[in-house]
C-alpha cells in the first residue's frame, strides 16, 4: 500500500510551512525520501490490480478525513485561539475526492464522503464560532494608552460586533461585552483628565481642578458620540 496518502502529504506540507528554515530543510529531506519509498513501493507491486490499489488509497484518505475531524473537535474542549483549523478542515472539505480519477469510486463513497463534509463543516462552524468569542474576550481587555488607541478600540469592537452577527453568536452576553468595551474606551481621555484634576485640587489649584473637570466633561462628549452616537452623555 502507499504510504503517503494526499491528504497526508498536504497535512505534512502545512506543518512544515510552519516550521523555521533550518528545520524545515530536515523534514522536507524526510518527506522526499517518504516519496521515493512510495515510488518503489508501487513498482515493486507491478502485478498488483490498479483498481485495488485506487481503491486502498480512497479508503486511505477517508480514514484521515475522519481522523481531521475528530482532531479538531477535540479542539473544541479549551479556547480556540487560531482560525486554523477552520480554515484547514473547510479546505479539506471543498477539495476531498477532487481528485480521483475513478468515477466508481466517487459513486461508491458518495454517501460516506457526503457525511464527512456536512461533519467537517459543522465542526469548522463551532470553532470558527468559539474562535470569535475568544478573540471578543481578548479585544474587550486590551491596554488602552491613548486617545487612538480608545478610538481604534471602538473601530475594532463595531467591527467584531458585525463577525458575530453574521456568524449568529451575537449574543445578549457578547452585547454586553462590546457596550463594556466601549464605554471604556469612551471614557478614557476623560477619566485620565478627572485624575489630573484630582491632583490639581489635592496640590491646592482650586481654580485649574474645576476646569479641568470641564475639558474632562467635554472630552467625554466628544468620545461618547463616537461611541455610540444618538446616546446621552453621562454627566461627569
């Protein structure tokens, strides 16, 4: 049998892809002598039935079309921090059986490639959607160190707002995250400068605290429209 099946050799090509040049060189030195033993290996059976030997190689690949989905559903038990997988297992699923030349084949395992799919594209849909939500968690606790920043923040989280609506994870949970986010992020400027002014009137500038108040006042104004627009401004 072959020991390289497609779907092996492009799961090997993505993890090398990843790896440093010095390492990558080793394992691409492996995977070429990998293919030259499979080039022996089909030689050497000459007398061997094609059609036996397509057929071993289509049960090959179904065997890690399976194994591709039960890895990435066990992705599913922690937080999904990369897209990868997603992107990966959708691949695998658009391209699986593309290629093989027998249309016996493809009409024998139509049902059970057809059932693969629909399980490789629902688990891709649960990561892609625990990925968001992690990703939702990380970006509502970002440092925020300057005015862009509470501004590029806002941009971000209006943006994520509409990755989770159109994967329908926009939940009242997911909501209230966001509205979080932003009113920090529109209270930023003004919060640093109500600091300033407390120091102010702590060092005796009775006169420069309650203008600074003011700007604070203002500040926020200014970055609460931004933030959510129609809203009412809190008063400081």
């Amino acid at each position: 049998m072959n020991l390289l099946t497609s779907s092996l050799f492009l799961k090997e090509i993505r993890r090398i892809a990843a790896l440093p040049d010095d390492k990558a060189f080793n394992e691409i030195e492996t995977l070429l002598k990998l293919l030259k033993s499979d080039e022996t290996a089909t030689a050497d059976n000459g007398g061997e039935d094609d059609e036996d030997f397509e057929r071993e190689q289509a049960i090959e690949e179904l065997k890690d079309f399976e194994e591709e989905i039960a890895a990435a559903k066990r992705e599913l038990t922690e937080p999904v921090e990369s897209d990868t997988t997603v992107i990966n297992l959708r691949d695998t699923a658009d391209d699986f059986s593309d290629y093989w030349e027998s249309k016996e084949l493809k009409a024998e395992f139509s049902g059970k490639i057809i059932q693969l799919k629909k399980a490789a594209n629902e688990v891709a849909d649960q990561l892609e959607r625990a990925y968001l939500l992690t990703c939702l968690d990380t970006l509502v606790e970002l440092d925020i160190r300057s005015q862009v920043g509470a501004y590029d923040l806002m941009n971000q989280l209006d943006a994520w707002s509409k990755k989770l609506k159109q994967a329908d994870i926009l939940t009242p949970d997911a909501i209230q995250k966001i509205r979080a986010g932003k009113e920090r992020a529109a209270w930023f400027r003004a919060k640093k400068k109500l600091d300033d002014a407390d120091i102010a009137e702590a060092a005796g500038k009775r006169i420069r605290a309650p203008k600074m108040r003011d700007e604070a006042q203002a500040m926020l104004k200014q970055d609460w429209k931004r933030a959510f627009k129609n809203e009412p401004v809190p008063t400081i």
